[in-house]
C-alpha cells in the first residue's frame, strides 16, 4: 500500500512512523480516519495525523514478520490484534 518511513517529528522530540501512499487513500479511510485515532491500546499503534497521501504513526521499535508464519504464532498474534478491538 505504501512505503513506510521512520521520522522525528521536531515540534514535539518524538520519533514516528510516516507511511506514504503511491496513490491517494481512499474517502473511506479518511472517514474512518478519527475513530482509529480515538483507539488507545497497547496493542494499536497510535495515529498522530492523516493527509490524503500520508499517514503519521507512532512508531514501534520491532523486526518485521517473516511468513508464511507457523499455526501457533498466527493465532498468537490475531489473539493480541482481537484484544485491541474490544
């Protein structure tokens, strides 16, 4: 969907995650936009800001995946991505 890019947002010392779309996000995401940025949990980056080009993330210190991922993994990490939409 885009690339994603690590940045510190100057005004407030803080390093983030930019995500830059090669296209335009669509209406529906930026509709969606302010009820993803209202999620507060520790297992939901937070959103920061939203432009139709770009995304300003807070930005998580990790390794990415690397698939195909065994059976008990996956359902470790969905379990964890569930309990961020009660």
């Amino acid at each position: 969907m885009g690339e994603v890019y690590k940045a510190r947002d100057a005004p407030l010392y803080r390093i983030v995650a930019i995500k830059v779309s090669s296209q335009n996000f669509s209406d529906r995401f930026e509709r969606e936009a302010p009820t993803v940025a209202s999620l507060n949990h520790s297992n939901i980056c937070t959103l920061f800001d939203v432009d139709p080009d770009y995304l300003v993330m807070e930005y998580i210190e990790d390794v990415p995946l690397k698939g195909p991922l065994p059976l008990d993994q996956a359902l470790k990490y969905a379990a964890q991505i569930c309990a961020g939409w009660r």
